[in-house]
C-alpha cells in the first residue's frame, strides 16, 4: 500500500509532517509519498530513509480560496497527492492543510462516487462506552434534506467498515428528540430517514451524542462544524482549568498525584489527536482530512485511518450502498 501525505498542509508543516510521516511508515508498514516542495522538504529526510520525495512547484494557503485556489494551483502538493490517487500512483493522500482545498482537489481531480450529490466530512466523538460517527462537520455548509439522507447512508457503512457497529443506529440532530422537532430541514430529512434506513433511531439532542444513543449522529456541516468546535474547545477549557487549578493548594497537589493516570486516560480518550483524520465521503477514492494544527502524532494517525480506508475498501462499499 503506498499513501500520499501533503508534506506543505497545517500549521506545522513540512517538520511535523515529515516526522508523523515517518513514524507512520514504520509502525503501519505502509510505503509513503511526501509531497511538497524540494527546497522545504528534502533537507527533513536524511533521518527518514523510508520515505520518498514527490516534487510539486506550488503550494495552497490556509486563507486562499478554495476552488479557485486548486484551479490556478494545478501543481499543488494537494492536486498532485489527489491525482496520484487518480492514477493509480497510490492508495490514498492525506492532508492537514486547507480543508475547504482539500475537498476541491478531490473533487476536481478525483470525482464523487456516482449517486452522491456532495461529500460529507466525519469526526469520531468519545461516547459512554465507546465511539460514534458525526458528520458532516463542515463539507456543507448549507445541505438539503437529500444530502442529509445520504450522508446518514455513508454513515451508517463507515460505522459498520471502520467502527465495527453491525447494525449502526442513525441519529438526527436536532434541538429535541421529540418526532417533530427542529426546523424545516430536519423535520422533512426526519421523515424522508424514517422510511428509507432501517438503523434510523429518530432525533437527537446534543446531550445524546455522548450518552451513545445512536452510533451515527447527522447534521447540516454548518451546525455539525460549530458543535465539533465548541466540544474541543470545551474539552481544552476543562483541562485547561483543572491543570492550573489543582496546584494552587497542597491538597490539591496531593489529589492531583492520586487522580494523574484517570486524567491521562481521559483526555487520551478526547483528544483529536488520537482520532487523526476522516475521510471525505462520497469521493471516489481515499482523501483524509486531518486538523489544521496536526502535530506529528496526529499526522501518523491520520495516516492509519487511511490505511484502514484502503484495508476495509470503504469506497467500494459506499459505492455498494448508494447502487442499491
């Protein structure tokens, strides 16, 4: 298995690209593609023999335009890992970079899977007694009642592929999980889900997410992407807090010894950075979108997610599900 990873996307690109690259190259025995620049990515490698260098002239910015960027751009790390992938020069690509460009690559260069009208974008969230499926968390920004079905649809194989939920249960977020609730999109994608996906539990509340009541949570990408958010933002606030707090008093630092390992264990639980990266679903091909501010650990398991994409032919099944 070969994967492309956009050595110039994120915040700390190309160091921590390179080092999650390589770290990722040795545990998952999966051959690597760094794309990116020469002169910015060529001196990094001396230490990392496994990886190999694919060149391209020209790099996306986090605040360029998309669409606009990918077609002035063709030369991109991204355009280049997408059109490996076209090509059968790889597997999957991966990128930390600007994820609105991401999408557009794929797009572009790689197309969506016939019967999908728009890619969707998921986050694994931390449940009671396990892990559930979110999306979309910011493909869409606007999405009709028949995206909503079809991303619950994608869902619902990713949760079985990846996940290894049997039968997954399908939860519509809404602001009450009374049949009726929410507002016009939620109430016809609510009826359209009732008579057409069997795993389909009904609405679901915020709170629900993390009580486990359904394994699969869908959402507009406007409201999913604001809600992701302000879960990690919370999550940082939270710990944040209790690291400055517990020190102030010798009982709290008493405490604190004694409390370390369940606070390690939790916030390894809820950290991003376990999670990597998700595929773009409905692309007709393996393109993972990692978060902007990856670290070398998030990159390497951004990286493992692709490499499960490719093992468990998640595109192949989608592609299954939507023909039928």
């Amino acid at each position: 298995m070969r994967i492309a990873v956009d050595a110039m996307g994120g915040d700390f690109a190309p160091a921590q690209v390179v080092l999650g690259a390589s770290q990722a190259a040795t545990e998952y025995g999966v051959d690597i593609s760094l794309v990116g620049l020469p002169s910015a990515v060529q001196p990094l490698l001396d230490p990392h023999p496994r990886l190999h260098l694919v060149p391209c002239t020209q790099v996306i910015a986090m605040d360029e335009h998309p669409s606009q960027a990918v077609r002035a751009k063709p030369d991109s790390s991204m355009s280049v890992c997408a059109r490996m992938c076209k090509e059968g020069r790889a597997d999957g690509w991966v990128s930390a970079g600007n994820s609105g460009a991401i999408m557009a690559a794929a797009l572009f260069i790689q197309g969506r899977i016939r019967g999908i009208e728009r890619p969707a974008l998921g986050s694994i969230v931390p449940t009671n007694n396990g892990f559930a499926y979110f999306l979309d968390v910011g493909a869409n920004v606007d999405s009709k009642p028949e995206y909503l079905v079809q991303f619950a649809l994608m869902g619902s194989v990713y949760a079985r592929e990846m996940l290894g939920y049997a039968k997954p249960r399908i939860g519509l977020l809404s602001n009450g999980e009374e049949e009726g609730k929410g507002d016009e999109r939620v109430k016809e994608t609510a009826r359209r889900l009732k008579g057409s996906l069997s795993g389909f539990v009904g609405n679901v509340e915020p709170k629900d997410i993390y009580g486990a009541r359904a394994d699969v949570i869908v959402a507009d990408g406007f409201v999913g992407n604001v809600a992701i958010k302000m879960a990690e933002a919370t999550a940082e606030f939270l710990f944040r807090n209790l690291r400055d707090e517990i020190p102030k008093t010798m009982r709290g630092k008493l405490g604190g010894l004694l409390i370390r390992p369940g606070v390690r264990q939790l916030r390894a639980r809820v950290d991003w950075r376990e999670f990597g990266g998700a595929p773009l679903l409905g692309i007709d091909g393996v393109a993972v979108v990692a978060h902007g501010r990856s670290d070398a650990r998030a990159i390497k398991n951004a990286i493992r997610v692709t490499r499960d994409a490719v093992q468990n032919q998640l595109v192949g099944k989608i592609r299954a599900e939507v023909g039928k």
